[in-house]
C-alpha cells in the first residue's frame, strides 16, 4: 500500500511531527500522541518523530521518569505541514512567570514556524504556553476543564471555550488534555492522511471511532461525543454497544437515573442532535461498513437493530447513502 501525505500530495514524503518536552511534563499528555503517530508510522506512513527541549537535553516528568537525549529546538527543521505538539506540565510552571520569561527564545521559535506553515497542537495545559506566544489571541481554544476559567482570566484576548475536547481554528489545536490528546492525533492523522488510515490505527491502539472508511463527514465519535457530559457519554455508550436491541427513551434514561423528558432534553443541548437521530446514524454507520464488506442488506438490518431490509433503505436514503448498485 502506498500512502499519500495530503502535505504535499507526494507519497513517501515524511511529515515530521515534533514534540516539545518541557520540565515537570505530564507523561500522558505527550506519550498517548506518540503513540498513535508509532503505531501510524509502523504501518508504513512516512512520520519523523522528533523530541525537543527549550533547555536542559534530559528532561524530569511528573511523574519523576526521565525523558532523555531530547534535542535543542533550535536544531529541529520544521517546514509548512510539519506538526509541532505541546504537551501540558504542572500547574506551578505555568503559572510561573520566570519561567515563561526563560522560555522567551522558545516562544518566539514557535511563531517563527507557525509563520512558515507549521501546524500547532496543544495538550491540557500546553495550551497555556501556547498562548504565551500570542498565537491564541481572538483565536477559539481549550484547555483541561479545570483550567478554563484561568486561562480566559489570564489570556483575556483568546477565546477559550468551555467543555470541548479539542479546538482548531487556522493550524492551531488545542485540547483538553490526557486523552484527548490521543483523540486530536487520530483526527490529524486523519487530516494528513485519510479516514480508513486513521481507523487502522485506532483500532490497533483500541479506540473505537464511530466512523466509515469512506465517510467525507467529521466522524460520528468527534461530532457528537465532543463533550464532557458523563451521563449523556454513558448512554451514547449504551447505544453503541447494543445497536442490534431497540433503545426506549425510558430505559434509557433509567440507565443515568433521570427522567425521559430530561434525557430528551439534555441530549439534544449537548450533542446538538436528538436521542433517535443519533441512534439512526450510528446504524447507518454500521450498515455502510458492513456494506463494504459484501454483507446483504436483510442481514444487516437484523444486525444494527432494524424491522427489515426496507427500514433500513429508508434511513439509509434519508441520510443519502446510496446502496450499492448490486444491493
């Protein structure tokens, strides 16, 4: 298989995606990206890992494990489509204005290859040296929950945006942190590659996105579980899970010990969509992988949760997935 970079439309050409690692780093902020872009690369994509320091070449996480053998910023070569992540730290670096005074030259570097066509991604609280920069102001952005609230009263010309996993607006991601920095490199390898890449991936690492191979829509999983609600995540759960079973607004709502009239309500203003609407796209989902696959379509209507063949072509055209020509 030969894979295309969407960078420069070259197969073969390598993106490099570079990792700062500052002092007192949070180990998942920074690892759970690595890994997803490992695992891309493994398959045979043209990814160049690169870890950096804006000081000291051995670096102490918060978790006291040791990053080693980093390389000064100033010596990585990053070019348009190149990605730079910055992962989240301790609270008490930064917050701490010595240390952004010593991360000066840094900072700068930053907007020099942002200037040039480089694409930024902030972890949890990188978000608060990324703004730091300058980058975030009258631009849209996030950070860990628990932060928003500062970072809006520290960065008062950003737009920091409450309750998202990640954010992107003109080359610039940030996200909430922990493992939605996994979520933001599955959806850039996404942007850099394709759909049925991005999938391989998530899989392998087992993380379910909820999305077909030639899907041109942003994936069911990042539209409508870009949340932080738990009791509308568990039932979205609910559903996924038992596609095949009829999902009464009742039981439903017994699962998260509300009252249908709630659920109804709290589901449409968190995802945007209602409970039915969701249930029917995860169907249609389902179905057009399964289509791909040869299955015939009575089969796979009595697999996703559907009376008969017909119910399923109705949904099917409402959504406007055509079936294919042999079905």
């Amino acid at each position: 298989m030969v894979l295309t970079s969407r960078r420069t439309g070259e197969s073969g050409t390598a993106v490099r995606i570079a990792f700062y690692i500052p002092p007192q780093v949070h180990i998942l902020d920074v690892c759970g990206p690595i890994h997803v872009f490992y695992e891309a690369r493994d398959m045979g994509l043209p990814i160049e890992l690169r870890f950096l320091s804006a000081g000291a070449l051995e670096v102490e996480s918060s978790s006291g494990l040791f990053f080693s053998r980093l390389e000064p910023f100033a010596d990585v070569e990053l070019g348009a489509g190149d990605f730079l992540f910055i992962p989240g730290l301790i609270h008490e670096l930064w917050k701490d204005d010595e240390f952004h005074k010593a991360n000066r030259a840094f900072y700068s570097w930053v907007k020099e290859r942002y200037a040039e066509g480089v694409k930024l991604a902030a972890v949890c609280t990188g978000s608060f040296l990324l703004a730091e920069t300058g980058l975030l102001n009258g631009r849209s952005c996030t950070t860990h929950w628990r932060y928003t609230e500062r970072m809006g009263e520290r960065f008062k010309e950003a737009a920091v945006v409450n309750n998202r996993l990640f954010v992107e607006e003109e080359g610039i991601f940030t996200s909430a942190g922990v493992s939605s920095g996994i979520d933001l490199a599955l959806y850039l390898l996404e942007r850099i590659y394709d759909t049925a890449l991005a999938l391989r991936v998530a899989r392998e690492v087992v993380i379910y996105i909820r999305r077909g191979e030639e899907d041109p829509q942003v994936s069911i999983f990042l539209q409508y579980r870009n949340h932080l609600d738990e009791r509308v995540h568990k039932v979205q759960d609910v559903i996924s899970n038992k596609l095949e079973e009829k999902h009464p607004i009742e039981e439903l709502a017994d699962v998260v010990n509300t009252s249908p009239r709630n659920l109804t309500r709290l589901f449409k203003k968190t995802t945007g969509i209602t409970v039915g609407e969701y249930i029917d796209k995860l169907r249609v989902e389902r179905a057009q992988q399964l289509l791909q696959t040869g299955q015939k379509v009575d089969y796979i209507a009595s697999q996703i949760g559907y009376a008969d063949a017909n119910q399923l072509r109705a949904v099917l055209r409402k959504y406007k997935r055509p079936l294919p020509s042999h079905q």
